[in-house]
C-alpha cells in the first residue's frame, strides 16, 4: 500500500498552488508552461454524472491561452481511476461551458479576493484586485507579459471555456500509468493531462488533441466584480449563480444551506424571481413548507464591521403559505410559526413581525402571507457572518428535519 506524503487533498493542491506561484510546468516532451491559477473550489450544480453537484479544484490558464480543469486525487482515493475524465473532468467542462462571461468572471471572485479560508494565494496578486481580467493583468506583470497579452489571455479563457476546449487534467501525489493510459471521456476535442506532483518532482503527461482557439477579436466586456455587482437585478438567483453575488462573509454559510437541503432530499428543482429561487419540500403534515433562498442588500444601518458594500448577504426565509391556504392547517401553521419564532429568532413580515414577542390577532395572522425571515431586530437580520447566526441556522436546519418528509432517492 502507497502512503500518501499529503495528510489531505487540500494539502496536494496547495503545495501545488504555491509551485506555479514561481516555477513552470514542465511537460514530458520538453515544453514548459507558466500557468495562471485563477480559481479555486468552484462549485458546479450539475458538475458530476447523474446530475449530482461537484466542486472543481482548480481552474488555470497557461501562457499559450489554454485552460486547465484540475482536479486532485491523493493515492488512497479510489476515485483515482480511468474513469475520473469520464465521471468528473467531462461533466465539469459541460457545466462551465453553460456559464455566461459574467458568471465565470464572477466565479473567480472568492479566490482571487483571498476569501478561501483553508487555500494558498498568489502574492502577486494584490488586494484591490478589481477581477478576473485585472487578475490576468498582474499575473503578466508579474512575469513579464503586456498589458496586450493579459487582455489575449483573458478572451482566449472565455472562449474556451464556453466551447469546453479545454485541457481535463488530474492532479496525483504518485504516477499511476493504467489511470492514464486507460482513460475513459465522452469528449473528443480538448485535451488531457495527469500531474504527478511531489515537491522533488513533477511529471506532466499530455495530450492536446487540437489546437486551443486564440481569438483576436472577441467581443468581451472585461468588467470588474463591481461593475458585475452592479448588474444584479438583470440575473435572477439560482442555486448556480447566488454563491456568485454574496459577500464572502456568508459564502460558508450557503454552502452549508445548499449541502443540508440536498441531504434532506432536495431534488433540485426549483424556481426563481428576481430576489431568490424558491424550493417547495414535502411535509409530514400533508402541505408543503416553502423555502426562498436569496441575496439582500447590505443595510447602510448594519454595523460597519459587517457592512458589505457591493456585496450581498444571504436570504434563508422559511414560508408557510401553503399550510395557511389550507383552513384545517390554520392552528398548525401558527404553531409551527411560533415554533420557528421562539427557536431560531425568526419573524413574520408586516403585521407577523411581533410573533416571537406575543400572539397574533386573527386579523394579524389573516394579513400575514406566510413568509418568516432571521429577524433579531432591524440592525440585526438575514445572514451577513456574524457569529451568532450559526446557531439560529442549526435552529433552522432542525426544524426542517423535524418536519420535511425525505423523499426516497
């Protein structure tokens, strides 16, 4: 049995990281490249076979305008197999490919702000970068390139990206030939690569079946996340592009969201106004509870310490409306109601806001439209990163399971 110098993957993957900061790539047929890593720990909704959710490790780009999809296997991970290209690389190529520019600037965000908690960050690369194309423009800077080829660069990314002309490249902490060798993909263009990386020594197999496209003429905007930020009310929230707008204060806790609705037997489906995307899940009470998940302007009265100007904090609101439409659920949705008030500091809107302070009048409980949000007090609402809301999220994470009826998979 091989045993991994690498306590965890994150550790590959960040002694890796820290190699491009300052080294090329060397390929087995004497080629080099210095490679650009971008992003980090992306999220794909629908990035693995079977329609299943999966996170690409790392995105980059090389100095020959050709884009990296990296994904990291430690020896004792039998998902370290021919079938990794197949099972991950393709779907996540698929997947990125749907993404608009916007949504793959956007997408690079976290990273490149330094707001992976557990990652390694470029040091050329400073704090005020403004996005994805400035990040490019430093990386350049950094070794020697124009300004002209930084904006080159960045159009050839894109357009890769949204042709899945891509390189699908495993990263190992060993060189395990029948992995390579016996390869499995459903793409036949692009190209593929497997990294062997350990501090003394790297080998890079690769094989570039056809030449990236290198445009010169693409008509892409280049904006800054702020520019992007600004753009907001043109894209509805979906479970693909919320993560891509929030502060990256709450960033951990959607995750959290997202990860505990899919263990609750969320299948996905859903759908979106301008403010959230709206799931409906199944009770054992025989109506459905409703669940908006959104973005909400930072409140210029919040505490500057959490003010996130141009960002977004985290909407998690819980909506009875369909046990109020029903007239035999009346005393359940109010006690239910009250329930979620007094457990998770959750409040009713308009004239339910008092329900975790006294009971409601009948006239009170009729004009309510069913709809509860983290509601402390008006400086002190939704989700943002403070401290406390972690256990008025288990609050709600425990209701739910107490209520949502688990379908079957």
């Amino acid at each position: 049995m091989i045993i991994s110098i690498y306590p965890n993957e994150r550790q590959l993957v960040n002694a890796f990281m820290e190699y491009t900061f300052a080294h090329q790539i060397p390929l087995t047929n004497g080629e080099t490249r210095k490679l650009f890593i971008w992003g980090n720990e992306i999220w794909l909704p629908d990035g693995k076979s079977g329609n299943r959710s999966g996170i690409l490790d790392l995105i980059g780009t090389d100095e020959n305008g050709e884009v990296w999809l990296i994904e990291a296997k430690l020896c004792s991970n039998p998902e370290l197999n021919e079938n990794i290209w197949r099972e991950q690389l393709d779907p996540y190529r698929l997947s990125l490919s749907k993404r608009s520019e916007d949504e793959i600037v956007m997408g690079a965000r976290r990273y490149l702000i330094k707001a992976n908690a557990d990652s390694v960050f470029p040091p050329f690369i400073n704090d005020r970068v403004e996005g994805l194309y400035d990040g490019f423009k430093q990386w350049c800077a950094h070794w020697g390139f124009s300004e002209e080829k930084a904006k080159w660069l960045y159009d050839c990314t894109i357009q890769n990206i949204m042709k899945g002309n891509v390189i699908a490249c495993v990263l190992a902490d060993i060189l395990d030939e029948r992995v390579w060798e016996k390869r499995e993909s459903t793409f036949a263009h692009g190209g593929f690569a497997y990294i062997a990386f350990q501090p003394s020594e790297m080998m890079v197999l690769f094989d570039s079946r056809e030449p990236m496209i290198k445009t010169q003429d693409a008509n892409f905007s280049r904006g800054t996340w702020d520019e992007l930020v600004k753009k907001k009310k043109e894209v509805k929230p979906t479970p693909d592009t919320l993560e891509l707008y929030l502060s990256k204060d709450v960033i951990d806790t959607y995750s959290r969201i997202r990860d505990f609705l899919l263990e609750l037997g969320w299948d996905k489906s859903y759908r979106s106004n301008q403010k959230a995307f709206i799931i409906d899940l199944p009770t054992k009470y025989g109506a459905d509870i409703r669940i908006h998940i959104g973005w909400v302007d930072a409140d210029g009265s919040m505490d500057i310490h959490y003010r996130t100007v141009h960002n977004f904090g985290l909407k998690f609101n819980i909506d009875f409306r369909h046990f109020k439409r029903d007239p035999t659920k009346k005393e359940l949705c109010y006690r239910l109601a009250k329930r979620l008030a007094m457990e998770a500091r959750y409040n009713g809107r308009g004239t339910a806001k008092v329900l975790n302070q006294r009971d409601l009048t009948d006239d009170e409980f009729e004009k309510w439209d069913g709809e509860m949000y983290r509601m402390v007090d008006k400086y002190n609402r939704d989700y943002i990163g403070r401290e406390e809301e972690a256990k008025d999220l288990e609050a709600v994470f425990q209701f739910l399971k107490d209520i949502v009826m688990k379908r079957e998979v």
